[in-house]
C-alpha cells in the first residue's frame, strides 16, 4: 500500500502544478488581450468608455505614464503606488499596496498581482492585473479534493488488493496444508493442482511432479533395503552354521575352513557392491573423466583369468582403444562382465574390442548356456539370478550386471546381450565413440 500511496501522492502532486501552470497561461493570456485591445483603442482614438472596463472579478486596467500618473482606472482594485513594472510589454507577478473596494467595504492591503502591461506610441502606459488568489484559491480547493479522495483511494486499493490476493492465493494456501499432511509414510498423496492457467497452478504441477520422484526414490531404497538385508542374511546364516557344527579338531574342519572362506568372500563382493550402488549411481553425480585404455583392461582380465582358471581366452578381436571415463567404474564394468563369463564358460571365453561410426563395441563371450531371450532384460535387475543355486555356488550375487548397466547409462552407452558364436551368451557393452581418444 505504500507504493500506492506514494504513486497517488506523485500523481496529485503533478496535477496540481499542471492545473496552477494552465490557470496561469489562461490567465496571462486574458491580461494580454486587454492590454492589446486597449492600447489598439488608444492608438486609433476609440470609445473612451471601453478603456477601463474590467473581465474578471478582482482585477483592474490602469492607464497612465510611466511615473505613475494615473489617466483613467477600472476595477476593483487600485494601485496605490506606482504599477508600472519594467521592463513594459512582459507579463510579471508584482507585490503592490493596492485599495481594494467590495461592496460595502474598502480594505488597503499589500498583495500579488499578476500584471501585463503595453505602451503606445506616444508613450501612454496600459496596465491589466488581477490577483494571483483567485488561482490559489482554485488550486487549493483541487488540492482539498486530493487529501480527500486519495486516502479513499488508497483504502479502497489496498481491500482490493487484499480480496484479489487472498482469492488468488486460496489455491497455494491449499497446497501448503496438504504439503503439511504428507510425510514419509505418505507420499503416494499428492497436492491439489487448481485449473487456473497460471504460475499457481504450474507450482502445483511441480510439487506432485517432485513428490512423484520422492515416492519413487523412497521405493527403490526400501526395495533396495529389503532385497540387501535378504541376500546378507544369507551366508552370514551358513557362517554361523558352520562355525557352529564344527569343532577346530574335527577331521572336516578343511573342509569347513574352505566353505566358511567361500561364504566370506560371497559376503566381502556383495558389501561391496552394495556399497558402490549406494554411494555412486542411486543418486546423479558428475563423472572425472580420464583416459581409459580399454584394450589395456581386456588383457589384464585375460592374464587373471589364465591364472587362476583353466579357460582359454581369446584376444584376437580386441583393437588398441582409448575412450574418457571414470577409470575405477569401467575397470568394475569390465571386472563384472569377465566374472560373469568365467563363472558360465565351460572351457573357452573371447574378448572383442572394435569402434564404429557411432560406439566403441566391448564385447565378451562363453561357450556356457547361454541366456534366454525371455530373461536378457532381467538379468540386469539387482539381485536377479536365472539359476539359484549355481548362483550361490559361484559366489554370484546378482548385483555385477546390474552395476554394468548403471556405469554403461552414466556414461551415455548401454549393455546387451545375444548369442555368441561360442554358443553361450555375449555381453556388448557400448560407449559414445564421441569419448574415445
């Protein structure tokens, strides 16, 4: 309301003094013609009686010289000092000790008048004034008509304002206790979203927008959870069992020793996996980019894979390739995807690494099984196994492909699979040939 009022006051202020400088002009003008006319009758000898009638109410013509003799006067107002200004022809405000005759009533006073003046040829000073009141007096009544009327204006605004606002803001004010209601147990309620068209209605498109994604965050980590808490159980359950049943002086107790060291490591790969889900890719987050030597990364895999198994690895279709990544995520990619081959293969893998117009091609495949058609989308889901108890055995946690998918989408690629030559299963991870070096 302060703007309004300062606007409103601004406002008053400029038509005041626009009306004051028109009645000014209006009036200079009038005094002007006078002055013209008489002195026009001076000059060409014309009716005495018209050199000294008067247009407006307080006001006077005076004729005279220019030391102050008086000729001939009209009006309601006399000089009684000398009017003449200087210089003569201009029109000027003058403080002047004038007699000024109402009726019934003849007061001396010391006012403003406003003077325009002439001269004739032979000398003859014409005066026309009239006091500078009668302006003030209109400008004051407009200005009392302001004080009134803007302070009306402003309250009137101001409840207006205050009704439109509350109107418009009845929907946010909804949407705020709703917000207020929904809490963690709760997220599948949404705001309501007014059908006005506008911002507000946007804000209320955004909240449940944003909700939807907190519902869905919530849902995964609960799945996520769930499905964590399930799988530790576990071999922490056959940990204790064995421990328990056995005694260190038990003839089984290798054989127990082996199992328990099995169950451990089972245990050791799934913390870690879910702890790289956890803190890398279930939230988005930029990647250091660095050179990465993929064919470097198959060949190091091929040597471990040759000592500590008896599979043949094949390494002719790799070519020399360097791509930018995070380093530690695509050497986890191509770790996952080589364990998962060599958990399958029977006797034999093959690596392939080959560039394109559009993707760099890392390929692996196993002369094992194979996967189905029907279950290639599903094993890239987390804790998902086709098999089991071959998964258990081979210390397979279900996670591996589900972090190769990750790393492959947050590094704009994807993963797939199809039948190998082999006869197994190929894994061909794809990245953006934009990245390779």
């Amino acid at each position: 309301m302060g703007v309004v009022l300062v606007a409103l006051l601004g406002g008053s202020f400029v038509i005041l003094e626009t009306y004051e400088g028109q009645l000014v002009d209006s009036l200079d003008v009038s005094l002007e013609q006078q002055v013209a006319d008489r002195v026009a009758l001076l000059e060409n000898g014309g009716p005495k009686d018209s050199l000294t009638t008067v247009l407006q109410d307080e006001a006077f013509v005076w004729i005279g010289t220019k030391d102050g003799t008086v000729t001939a006067q009209g009006g309601a107002i006399f000089p009684l000092e000398n009017p003449v200004p200087n210089p003569i022809g201009t029109t000027m405000d003058l403080a002047l000790l004038v007699e000024e005759r109402k009726p019934n009533e003849i007061e001396q006073e010391r006012m403003v008048l406003r003077l325009a003046s002439g001269e004739t040829t032979e000398g003859q000073v014409v005066l026309a004034g009239a006091e500078l009141e009668v302006i003030d007096d209109a400008v004051g009544g407009l200005a009392r008509l302001f004080a009134i009327a803007v302070p009306i204006m402003v309250a009137l605004v101001g409840a207006l304002a205050w009704f439109i606002t509350g109107r418009a803001l009845q929907p946010v004010g909804a949407i705020r206790r709703q917000a207020e209601r929904i809490s963690g147990t709760t997220l599948a309620e949404r705001v309501p979203v007014p059908d006005s068209g506008d911002e507000i209605e946007d804000l209320g498109r955004t909240v449940n927008q944003m909700l939807g994604r907190i519902e869905h965050h919530d849902i995964a980590i609960r799945q996520f959870s769930s499905d964590a808490s399930h799988e530790l159980k576990s071999p922490i359950a056959n940990i204790r069992a064995l421990v328990e049943t056995r005694d260190s002086d038990d003839p089984r107790w290798n054989a127990t020793r082996g199992k328990i060291s099995s169950e451990t490591d089972r245990l050791g790969g799934l913390v870690d996996n879910l702890l790289f889900l956890a803190t890398h890719y279930d939230e988005d987050r930029a990647i250091d980019l660095a050179p990465v030597a993929l064919d470097e990364l198959l060949f190091a895999e091929a040597e471990l894979v040759s000592a500590t198994n008896e599979l043949r690895v094949d390494l002719s279709d790799v070519e020399p390739i360097t791509v930018f990544g995070a380093v530690a995520d695509l050497e986890r990619a191509v770790r996952n995807l080589v364990d998962n081959a060599t958990r399958h293969a029977e006797r034999r893998i093959a690596f392939g690494l080959a560039k394109d117009s559009e993707w760099v091609v890392l390929s692996i495949a196993d002369d094992g099984p194979g996967v189905p058609a029907a279950d290639r989308d599903v094993v890239f889901e987390r804790f998902a196994r086709l098999d089991e108890a071959r998964a258990r055995n081979d210390g397979g946690t279900g996670l591996g492909l589900n972090i190769v998918r990750q790393i492959a989408i947050a590094h704009g690629g994807t993963v797939d699979i199809s039948d190998a030559d082999l006869g197994g299963a190929r894994f061909e991870l794809r990245l953006p040939a934009s990245s390779a070096d």
